[in-house]
C-alpha cells in the first residue's frame, strides 16, 4: 500500500509542478503589455488595454470548461482503456471550441457594445480598449483550442509538453508585444496582435504535437465522434461547469464592486492584496490540477482505490501548500504590498487587511482540492449546484457583516472559501459511493443531467 501511494505522490508532484511553473509566467504577460503600453506615455491607452484585458480575462475565465472537461473525459477514456474516445473526445473538443470561438468573432459588434457599456470606462479609454478588443477576438478560436490541447495533454499526464507549449505561448506574447509596441510603434494595436500571433503559433505546436503523439493517426469512426451518448455527456457537463464557473465570477465582480463602493482607496488597497489571492491560486490550482488528471483515471478505470489514494495525498499536499503560502504571507506580507505599490496611503489601507488576505490559500485548500476532484470524475452537476449555496452563502455573509466595511467583505470571502470546499467535503462520500458500480464508464445512467 505505501508503494502504491509514493508511486501516486510522484504522480501528483509530476503533474502539479509543470502546472504550477505554466501558472507563474501568465501574470507576466500582463506586466509586460502594461510596461510596453505605459511607455507610449498615454494613459487612456494604458487603462484602454487594462479595460479590454479584464473583458476577455472574464469572456475566456466562461470558457474554461473547454480545458478542464478535456481533461476530465481523457482522463477517463485513459483509464478505461478506451483509445478511440482518447482521441475522440480530443475531435470533439476542439470543433465546439471553434464554434465558440467562431461565434464570439461574428458577434464581436454588439458583444463590445454590451462589455464596454457594462465597464464604463471613459470615451478615450473605451475607444482604445475596442481596439484592441477587436483585434485580439480574432483569437478566440485559436485561444479556445489551446485550452483543449493543454485539457487532452493534461489528461494523459503529458505535463511537459503542456507545460512547454503553454509558457512558449506565453514568452512569445510577452516578446511579440515588446517588439510589436515599443519597435514598430503599432501601439495597441501591436499588443492586440501578439496576443493574435502568439495564440497561433501555439496552436499550430500544439497540433504538431498531437500528430506525433498519435503517431499520425487521427481518424475517428463517425459513428463514435458523433455518438448520441457522449456528446450528451460533452454538453451536460460543459453546461455545468460553465454556469459553476459564471457563479465564481460573479463572487470574485461582486467583491471588486463593493470595494469600489467603499471608496477609491480601498479599491486599490484590494487591487494590492488580491494578488495574496492569485499567488496562492497558483500553487493550489497546480494541485488541483493533479487532481482532474489522477481522479479522472480512477473513474474510468473503476477502480475505487486508486481514485482514493489520489484524493488523499491531493488533500494533505493541498493542506501543505496553503498553510505554507498563509504563513509567507504573514511574514513576508508587507514587503510584498511595498513592492507592488509605492503610494504610502494604499501600502497603509492594505496593510490594514493584510492578515485576512494573507487567510485566503489557507481557507481556500478545500475548495481548490475539491474542485479538482469534482471535475476529474466529472461530479459537474454537483459541483454548480454547491457553487451556487456558496454564492448565497457569501451574499449572505456580507450583509450580516457590512457593518464592518471593508474588513466584513474580506471576512465574507473568507466564508466563501471554505463554505465552497466544506460543502464539496461533505457531499463527496455520497457521490463516491454512487459513481463505482461495477459497470462501464460511459453509460446513459451516467449523464450528470
């Protein structure tokens, strides 16, 4: 048995690291694009690229569902032995992502009208922020299918070469905007076509990587691609991670705003120690990473043993890392809050709030664990319907603690946490008993309809 596990924790630790090291170069791309654009030295630029980023973080965060699916139903296929629906599900996957993505493109008029109303942003930054929005949609199909080659390279535990080609995605965005910015002087229209550029090129990798990996052999019988039965299970699933993940924005909107209420200070105090949030996110999504992967395999496999070992030494390696990011961050907290800013009245405010910040990876271990597992044995209409109890739970919390300003909204998200992978705890053994039978892995009666 202790065999068993260490050969799991190795599994995890192969897994989570290239997940984690990918993870650390995204934020880069954000500094980059903003130094670049900071240097054309106007600021209606600057907040019109900073205004578009934020849309598309929140149109292409909707969209995750495409890669943690993939990784999910892989998963499975893998552990079941299935090597057709291995590479169907990869088929599958990339034509509903480019129907996404194609739909977003035609749309793109009334969609920017809608964002950019909803935003608010003033007439010059509005009308740079379009810009670039316009240009960097073109993407999307693009974008949308990287999320399916990392999901389907992650779900066989191929983590190098996901890792490879997501930081090659990310370096290239990260040169191309410096060249495209600052030496052809393209402005934001340069920032808008690196990311264009970057997404291809990675997409293009990706395929290649695909090709050599099934040794050329990509063919699916029509019969199976476009079986009855799995793609029910495709939409269902997608549907409800999809509206789960709607739910977790419209917590993370609902924070900002209500900070922004409590005045222009606060604001950036929270702006400052939300990257106390991300950073945690970081580690903790690599574990949770670990987690679709090895539970995914388990269930296809039927093979209740294996899915539990992955749920244990994913839970006590998620504890580890949370604690250890709080503790660093109660050391080390406010040289990490002078580095960001440099104005002595937000360092202040932040550090007025920095112990509940510093709270956030502790609290969240459960909710990033369970995520993970959750989607690996595809517990998709479980996991909507606990998000949204926590939602309401949050809500709730924060109008028993407004009275509080500020300190109540930090300590409302701190419910929000842990009411997220407390709710997830408890109703896993009910799930777990109802999802081994004795049975094949993709039958009618597993529709999480």
């Amino acid at each position: 048995m202790s065999s068993e596990l260490s050969v799991t924790n190795r599994r995890v630790f192969a897994i989570a690291g290239p997940a984690m090291l990918a993870n650390l170069t995204t934020p880069l791309i954000g500094i980059v694009s903003t130094a670049a654009i900071g240097r054309l030295g106007d600021p209606h630029l600057l907040g019109g690229v900073a205004l578009a980023s934020v849309a598309f973080d929140c149109i292409f965060w909707l969209f995750g569902f495409l890669r943690m699916a993939t990784v999910a139903f892989t998963a499975q296929a893998l552990g079941a032995g299935d090597r057709i629906e291995v590479r169907a599900i990869l088929l599958r996957a990339l034509m509903l992502g480019a129907a996404i993505g194609l739909t977003l493109i035609i749309l793109r008029t009334p969609l920017a009208a809608l964002v950019f109303s909803i935003m608010g942003g003033s007439d010059a930054v509005t009308s740079a922020a379009r810009q670039y929005f316009f240009i960097r949609l073109w993407s999307a199909p693009l974008m949308l299918g990287n999320y399916v080659i990392l999901g389907w390279l992650v779900g066989q535990a191929r983590t190098g070469i996901a890792l490879a080609l997501q930081v090659g995605i990310n370096l290239a965005n990260m040169a191309l905007t410096a060249l495209l910015v600052l030496q052809f002087d393209f402005g934001v229209s340069g920032a808008a076509l690196a990311t264009v550029i970057a997404e291809t090129t990675g997409f293009l990798a990706g395929l290649i990587a695909i090709w050599k990996i099934l040794g050329g052999r990509i063919d699916v019988p029509r019969a199976i691609l476009f079986d009855r039965i799995r793609l029910l299970r495709l939409f269902a699933v997608n549907r409800d991670i999809m509206i789960r993940t709607a739910a977790l924005i419209a917590a993370f909107l609902f924070f900002t705003a209500q900070g922004a209420r409590a005045g222009d200070l606060t604001l950036a105090a929270n702006a400052v120690l939300n990257n106390f949030v991300m950073i945690g996110s970081f580690f903790l999504d690599g574990i949770a990473t670990a987690a679709e992967q090895l539970c995914g395999q388990g269930t296809g496999a039927r093979d209740r043993k294996q899915f539990s070992r992955a749920v244990k030494l994913v839970l006590i390696w998620s504890t580890a890392f949370g604690i250890a990011v709080t503790l660093l961050f109660v050391l080390f907290g406010g040289a990490l809050i002078d580095f960001i800013t440099t104005s002595p009245e937000v360092r202040l405010a932040a550090r007025n709030y920095m112990l509940l910040a510093a709270l956030a990876p502790a609290c969240g271990v459960l909710a990033y664990a369970y995520d993970g597992i959750y989607i690996g044995a595809s517990w998709a209409r479980d996991m909507r319907n606990l998000m949204l109890l926590a939602l309401a739970i949050y809500i709730a919390a924060w109008f028993a603690l407004a009275s509080l300003g500020n300190t109540g909204l930090w300590l409302a998200f701190l419910v929000f946490m842990l009411s997220r992978g407390a709710l997830q705890a408890l109703r896993h053994p009910a799930l777990l008993r109802q999802s081994f039978p004795q049975q094949a892995w993709l039958t009618p009666a597993s529709l999480p309809l």
